[in-house]
C-alpha cells in the first residue's frame, strides 16, 4: 500500500461502516490477503497487496489498465498464482496443494470479461453442467435449479437455445447463471461489461445489483462508476500494482484530495 494506507491485517479486520453489509462486530473475513506479490518475469504486477473481504459485502476494484487489479481477482481463485503472502478463503489458504484449490473454486464463482459458455451446449446444459458433475446432482435437480436461475435472470424463455442464438448480454447473464448454479459463497466478476454494446451494459449491471441486493458477497472489477456509487459497500482503487486507497463510496468518490483518483476519475467521466 501506498503512504497512509499501510495497514497492517488487525487495522483491516477493524476497518469500519459499510452501509448495507451484513458484518457484525468481531466477524472474521471470507477471504483475507496478506503481503501477496506477483511477478511477470522482471514485472512486479502486485507488491505487497494485503486487505480483507467479508461475507455479505460488495467490494468494487477499480483503476488504470494495468493496475494489477485483474490480476489480483484472478488469484482469489488461482487463475493466476501468487509467488508470495498468503490468500486465504472461508478457512483454506490457496496454494499449490490441488485439493485446497477445487475446494477453494466450488465455492468461489468466477464471470469473466467473455462469456466462456460451451458454443455446443444449450444454455440449460451450459448452467447444469458444472452442479452435475462437481455438486453430484441429478440432471432433474441441476435443471430444476437452473430454471429457477434462469428465470432470476431473466432467460427462461431462452433455455433450450444456443449461445450463438442469443445476444452478448444475454450470454453474459446466462454466464452469471452458471456461477450461480453452484452455490458459491462469493462471487468475482472480472470487467462483466466491457465487452458488451452500450445498450446490453444495462441489463447484466440489474442482474448484478439484485445479486447484491439478495446478500452475496461480490468482489467485482470494474469501469462502472454507476455501480460503485449505488451498490458498493467499498471501493479499491489499484494503482501501479498496489491498494493506493480502499473506502466507502460517498469517501472515494468524494475524494478531491488525491490526485491521481482525481485525475483517474475524471477520465473515466470523460
């Protein structure tokens, strides 16, 4: 972290108010990072990033591209490994050990910036597929839960079509449908919108805000400033491979001190 925000983990774990989240007092973290460290080859992506995230909450990431904020999302579910410090999620630490990361990644949901459904799978079979397999449930189980998401998400009507049937936003929404058809405990979205026309944006961001609505935790990288306003319980802000500031909303955006949030925000409205 960058002056003034060098925190040490009994200073994150105490850090206060987060309207609209679920912690209560002395709750212990979800998932807690502490001093992790990447590199690509002579690259320092992420330099001692240590913070905490907590059952209920809605944590967004922001900042420049190549920040190292994707990076660090993509490690919470060892997409990506960490050479250093410790990530640890609902009591396992990820490391190399592969029982620890399939468990890790059953209860961790992951949307990325494409959609990564199966082009030979009908939308229901893309959201059963994983339940079936990793939950052990009967294909009458799988589909009669992924109905009951579909419709959540506003696609029931569209279960037995193709991917390529249906729009970019729709397979987006269909995506977070998946995700959520195994249950996890959080949730990391990694830019969900950035590959979509303007006019589809919308209709993942509704599927988001009721997700967050609902209770689930949430770790979401994002250019969204809408978002963050209205639904974050806490913004990051990554710069240059470090947590250069974390805040509530109303603080961050509020924020006229800084003037590299300054400068950043002001592109991102432009």
């Amino acid at each position: 972290m960058s002056e003034g925000q060098a925190m040490n983990m009994a200073d994150i774990q105490a850090a206060a108010r987060l309207p609209g989240a679920t912690r209560q007092p002395g709750q212990a973290p979800l998932i807690t990072a502490e001093k992790v460290n990447k590199h690509f080859g002579h690259f320092h992506v992420i330099k001692d990033v240590s913070t905490a995230f907590y059952q209920g909450e809605v944590t967004v990431i922001i900042g420049a591209s190549g920040s190292g904020k994707s990076t660090f999302l993509r490690m919470l579910n060892r997409l990506e490994t960490h050479d250093s410090g410790r990530i640890v999620i609902d009591g396992i630490e990820l490391n190399a050990d592969l029982k620890h990361i399939d468990a890790v990644r059953r209860e961790v949901g992951m949307v990325f910036q494409s959609f990564n459904l199966f082009p030979h799978l009908t939308v229901l079979d893309n959201v059963t597929l994983a339940p079936r397999r990793l939950r052990n449930m009967t294909r009458a189980q799988a589909e009669e839960a992924a109905r009951a998401l579909l419709t959540r998400v506003g696609l029931a009507d569209h279960a037995h079509k193709y991917p390529h049937q249906i729009s970019g936003g729709q397979q987006q929404r269909v995506a977070i449908a998946r995700s959520l058809a195994m249950t996890p405990k959080v949730m990391l979205f990694d830019e969900p919108t950035s590959a979509l026309d303007p006019e589809m944006i919308k209709e993942v961001l509704d599927v988001m805000k009721d997700l967050a609505r609902s209770g689930m935790t949430m770790i979401v990288v994002t250019h969204e400033m809408g978002f963050a306003r209205e639904v974050a319980d806490r913004v990051i802000f990554f710069e240059k491979g470090e947590i250069l500031t974390e805040a509530v909303p109303e603080e961050f955006f509020g924020n006229t001190r800084n003037e590299r949030i300054r400068a950043f925000l002001g592109q991102i409205a432009g």
